[in-house]
C-alpha cells in the first residue's frame, strides 16, 4: 500500500456529512432543499454525478424519502437531507423503510419548531421525533455527532449501522454544527471501517427477503438480481406478504425489534470525560457537548468533581451502559437544546440514587459553557 | 409444430407460485383484466421476470404487485411513482411499471405524478381508473363526475374532475393512453405501446368499481359496467372526424398523445459522460 497524503480540510458539519457519506460509498441521494441542511444536497448535487452515483432533487421531501427506500431496494447505498418540516414530511415512508427493512440514512440538521419555526436558528427538538417519529411499534437507530470530524465518522457509522442491521438510521446534527466550519482531517480509505449489506448465498429460490436469522437481520438481495421478492409495507411473512396471522404478526415486529436490541452494545458508544472520580456529571450531545466538556474544565478549575458523558448513539441510548456509568454519581444533569427530550429517558435509566436534574435551552441560541457550569453549581 | 400455450398457461406463468389465491379482489373487479392485459403485454414484449420492476402506492388496484412474479415493491398511499422514480434511476436497465388507482395517483400522489411526467422518466404507468376509492369504501375521487353519490358525497357530488389524460399532457408525458377493461386486446396493445416507449407512459385504464360505485350510482353488476365502457368508448381516429356536439356522451379511447422527448435516466446518463470526459481532459 502506498502512503497517501493526509487531506486537511477546513469543512462546514454539512459537507462534512456529504464527504462522510461519500466515504462509506454513498450511491444515491435525493432531497429537497430546506435550511439549515441545503448544503448536503448541494454537496450530492456536485459530487455524485461526478462519480458516476446518482443525484435527483425531488418535488418534496416525502419523495425523497420514497426515492431513497427505492433506489436502496435495487441495491445502492441511499440517503437524504433535511431539517424539521421535511422531517415532519418524511415520517410516514420512514415508517415504511423499518418495516420493510431497508436501509437507508436521514439527516436531521436541526433547527426550531415546532412548525416553521426558527430555520436559521439552533435547536435540539427532534430528538423524541427521532425516536417515536413515525407510527406504531419499531426501535429506531439515531446518532449524533458534535463536530465536523464527527459529522464525518458518524455519517459513515450511521451507513455501516444501516447496513449491518437494515434499517433506516437517522443522524440528528443541529443548525450551528451544519454552518460552522473546523478545521479536520478526512480519513484515509481503508482508517474507517466500512460495512455492506450481508447479500444471500443461497439459490434464488429459496431466498427469503425477510427470513428469520438466528442474528434477526435477513441477508438481501436488490432488485433485478434474480430473487423476485416482494416489498410491501402491509405486515408481512417471511416472503413480503401480506399476512393477518397473528403469530407472523408478532413474529415480525419482534424481529424489528431484537435485530436491534440483541446488538445495543455493537450500536451504541459513549464519550466520557473526567468521569473517574465524579460525583456529579453532565450529560449532552451534539453542540452542547463541547460547551458541556469546557463547563467541565471550568468546574473541575473550581474543585467541582464533575465529568461528562456524550453518547454518539442517542437511540437506542444504552441503557446498561449509561447506568454503569451513573452508579458513582449522585447528581446529573441532562443539558439539551429543547423543553426536555433526553431527560425523560435518563430519568428511566438512572440509577435510584442519582437525582436528575433537566437543563434546557429553547431561544434559538446555543447553550454556553457559562449557563453549564453556573446549572452545576445550582445544583451541588 | 410447437405448442402454443393457452392464455392462462402464459398468465399462470407469471403468477407468484408461493402466494395463495384468491386474491382481495371482488369478484368481477376490472383489477384483474388489467393485470391480465399486463402480464400479456409483457409477454409479448418477451421482457426477462427479473429485469421488470412492479411498483404500487395503496389501494385495491395497488395490491396487484403482490401477485406478480417480478420484482415488486407496494408502497405507500400515493407515492408509488416516487418510489419507482429511485428505482428506475438506481437501476436504468430495468423496466419500471406503476400500477395505481385514480386516487392514488391524482389526490394524494398528484404531486409526484405531475413531476414523474414532468421528468419524462421511464416509467409506464398504468392508472386503474374505477373513478371511486375501492379500498377505503367507496368515498369520492378526484375522478368522480358531478352529480354522483359517494360515501362522502351522499348528496351528489359537487367537485370538479380531472382529467388524467389532458394532465398527463400538459405536465410533458410523452405517451398518453386511454383503454377500457372491456377493450381487453386495445389495452394490452396500449400498454405494449407504453412499456417499448422511452420515456413517461401513462394508461389511463377505465376499471370498474360495480361494489361501490356501480351499487352506489345504480350501474348495476360488473358486467352492466364494462358494457357501459363498450357503449361509450369512442376511438381517437374515429372521434377525429365527429362533430363535437356528438361526442358528448363519449369518451376517447386509444393512443392519445405521443412525442419523443428526452429521457430523464438518458439526460443523467449524458451529464455524467460529460463530467467524466472533463476530468480525464485536465
Ligand atoms: C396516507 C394514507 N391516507 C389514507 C389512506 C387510506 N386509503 C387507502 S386506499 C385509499 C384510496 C384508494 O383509492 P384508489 O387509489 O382510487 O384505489 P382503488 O382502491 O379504487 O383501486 C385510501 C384513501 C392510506 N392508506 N394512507
Ligand atoms: S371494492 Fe371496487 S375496486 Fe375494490 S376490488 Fe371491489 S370492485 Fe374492485
């Protein structure tokens, strides 16, 4: 192997996101423009027919979404762009590609709502519609990341999980993570791992598109391969077809759920920072982590034994994990760009003895290390 | 001499071995002439099972996908052609084909049909036109004519109509259909006609919906309805040279509109050639 020179690149999250994705081999995007993630698309728009991928803008954002769970079922890796409304628009095909497991990547550039809202302004709202989006029983994958680098590696992580477990992943970045512009290294191919869909090896007909696996994923074909299945977002059998038997019913929907919960620790992953000694920890993603880690420092400054915690993956959030995490603390504070999202599950989680405490921000504006470290101060 | 196979031997052969029937539809649906006048012009065209795509929003005439053994993909209300739109331009090679419902296509997936017709996107698809919602009830559709009785329109119904065929024009189709499901041999000649196209194909195909509209509307059965296509059904060459007073009560039939017009897949497929070609100049 040769030596290839290390590409430094001063990048906005968004084309971060666009290279990421382009680094996990991206082959499809369609979207429609909305701020604050228009670049994503521009970025698409310009790479992709360049390397002979596929580019389409459609005429709304739930044709994107429907374009996508298409072009992935004939075999590309596939994703979209978006921000709050087009997220809002998107819900019901997105609903569509957990049943009919497909995979495919949502970015989420969050921004104020509820409606219109604030579309040049920072918010963290989405976080719940990341999760329970759509209708009825499915377990959703959502990652975050909190820097332009991020944007790239958990672009590829959000591919190579949608992949692994074929199934939608939704990145939720926010609207000052997509415009601010870090400097950063783009991996080199062959740094990051990437993943692709587990093809079937066996005769054509014998395949089954969603056929029970001792590991819950299915292997998959794509379109035009020689398999002939059907797709159908009616509850289905092992085949795709529609089925009203209320053993393949439950069958069904508990195979979207263990395909993921079997593998949480392979899905989830956590950042943590001056956590060893700790009594009282701050827990954050996306932008507010950094202002959550300077908080920290500033703290730790003054004598205050506080850590922080920054999962990537913010669905599923790891339960487990987070609560090992939390047996020393006694005091948590769950700092979020919304009325309070993420809290209620930390609240699940924590142990009994670790009191919650909910910082939040809906303004428009960022959380600031300041507004951190004076919450816990409050609360010791 | 070589066996010539029955009609059913070649329908059967593109029926789904492992999908027990009957299927969902009542019976005497025009749902079923359609497919069947689908799978012959398939046939016909020799098309390989695996290089065609069926793709279906929601709704009676969208359940037919699944009965097909092709490679078949049933969506989500309305958004069949967005779908097919992914599909077609992940794999250009393939054949694409829409079936959908007057609903479907013209209420809630009216944005993506102007669009996919707009695109001039290769993709025929086959609008199974009962003027009524089957699935859901019988409720009325953009498709409905004045004055007719729905579940929602017990009074008679008050709204204006579309016409799919003068849609599919203006918004830039570049073959525009209309058969029956009584003119069986015209329709699979259309939709032959409209899958060897390159470019966006509509078939505006007249089903009849006898459970709801025709109970509703006192049409009578299945077969009161398809007559009715016989009597009213006026061929385009032949409509051409009738005075319009006498066309009234009439509806055109046949190949209505064609142009040839470049294909969106084509159009991508250039631009990428032309970046390509670029870079290697540098
Ligand atoms: C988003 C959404 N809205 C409403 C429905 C309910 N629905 C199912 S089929 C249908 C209408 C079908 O009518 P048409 O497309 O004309 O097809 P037909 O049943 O007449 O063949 C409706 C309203 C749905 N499935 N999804
Ligand atoms: S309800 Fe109407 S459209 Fe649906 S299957 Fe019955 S006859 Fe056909």
């Amino acid at each position: 192997m040769t030596m290839q020179k290390a590409i430094v690149k001063m990048l906005q999250g968004n084309e971060a996101c666009v290279y990421g994705a382009l680094y996990a081999g991206v082959e499809f995007f369609a979207g429609y423009p909305i701020t604050p993630s228009t670049e994503i698309a521009e970025g698409m728009a310009r790479e992709l027919p360049r390397r002979g991928g596929k580019f389409i803008q459609m005429e709304d954002e739930i044709g994107s979404i429907a374009a996508v769970i298409g072009a992935a079922n004939a075999g590309c890796k596939a994703m979209t762009a978006t921000s709050g409304p087009g997220f809002s628009l998107m819900q019901e095909n997105i609903g569509y590609a957990y049943m009919t497991e497909t995979p495919c990547v949502i970015i989420n550039v969050q921004r104020g709502g509820p409606s219109t809202g604030l579309p040049t302004k920072i918010a963290q709202s989405d976080t719940m519609q990341a999760r329970w989006g759509t209708h009825g029983d499915y377990t959703a994958i959502a990652v975050a990341p909190s820097s332009a680098r991020e944007c790239f590696s958990e672009t590829v992580r959000a591919f190579n999980l949608s992949e692994r477990f074929r199934t939608p992943v939704i990145v939720l970045t926010d609207e000052v993570l997509g415009h601010m512009r870090e400097i950063m290294t783009i991996p080199q191919a062959g740094e990051l791992r990437v993943v692709d869909r587990v093809r079937p090896d066996v005769p054509h007909e014998w395949y089954r598109h969603f056929e029970i696996t001792p590991s819950f994923v299915s292997p998959m074909a794509s379109f035009g391969e020689g398999y002939r299945y059907n797709v159908s977002g009616l509850t289905h059998d092992q085949d795709g077809f529609p089925t009203a038997i209320p053993e393949e019913i439950k069958t069904k929907l508990d195979k979207l759920r263990l395909k993921i919960e079997r593998y949480i620790d392979e899905i989830t992953s956590f950042r943590t920072e001056m956590m060893d000694d700790a009594h009282v920890a701050v827990i954050s993603y996306g932008s507010v982590a950094r202002a959550a880690y300077q908080a920290v420092r500033m703290a730790r400054e003054r004598r205050i034994k506080v850590g922080a915690i920054q999962p990537f993956t913010i669905w599923p959030l790891g339960e487990i994990r987070l609560r090992e995490l939390l047996i020393p603390i006694k005091k948590v504070i769950v700092a979020e760009l919304n009325m309070g999202q993420l809290v209620h599950e930390i609240r699940r989680v924590a142990p009994r003895h670790t009191e919650v405490f909910s910082l939040n921000r809906y303004d428009g504006e960022v959380m600031t290390p300041h507004q951190i470290l004076d919450k816990i101060r409050e609360v010791l | 001499m070589t066996h010539q196979p029955l009609q059913s031997e070649v329908t059967h052969h593109y029926l789904r071995p492992k999908k027990k029937f009957p299927n969902v539809w009542c019976a005497g649906c025009g749902n079923g002439i359609v497919m069947g006048a689908l799978i012959r012009a398939i046939d016909k065209l020799g098309l390989d099972k695996n290089d065609v795509a069926v793709i279906s929003g929601i709704g009676c005439s969208s359940r037919m996908p699944v009965y097909l053994d092709f490679n078949t993909l049933h969506t989500t209300h309305g958004r069949a052609l967005a779908f097919a739109t992914g599909v077609k331009i992940a794999k250009p090679q393939m054949k694409v084909i829409v079936i959908t419902g007057d609903g479907d296509a013209l209420a809630i997936g009216g944005n993506h049909f102007i669009h996919a017709c707009r695109r001039n996107i290769d993709i025929t698809a086959v609008l199974i036109n009962n003027k009524i919602y089957g699935m859901t009830g019988g409720q009325f559709a953009p498709t409905t004519p004045g004055g007719m009785i729905a579940t929602t329109a017990p009074h008679g119904n008050y709204e204006k109509q579309f016409d799919v065929v003068k849609l599919a024009i203006g918004a830039g189709a570049s073959y525009v259909a209309r058969g029956t499901v009584y003119h069986v041999t015209q329709l699979e000649k259309l939709i032959t006609g409209g899958l060897r196209k390159k470019g966006f194909a509509l078939i505006d195909a007249f089903s009849n919906c006898h459970t709801y509209y025709g109970r509703m509307n006192r049409e009578g059965d299945a077969v009161a309805m398809i007559r009715w296509f016989k009597k009213h059904a006026m061929p385009v060459e032949a409509a051409a040279r009738i005075p319009p007073e006498k066309l009234k009560d009439k509806f055109i039939t046949g190949l209505i509109h064609e142009t040839d017009a470049t294909e969106f897949c084509e159009e991508y497929h250039w631009l990428v050639d032309r970046l390509s070609g670029k870079e290697a100049e540098k």
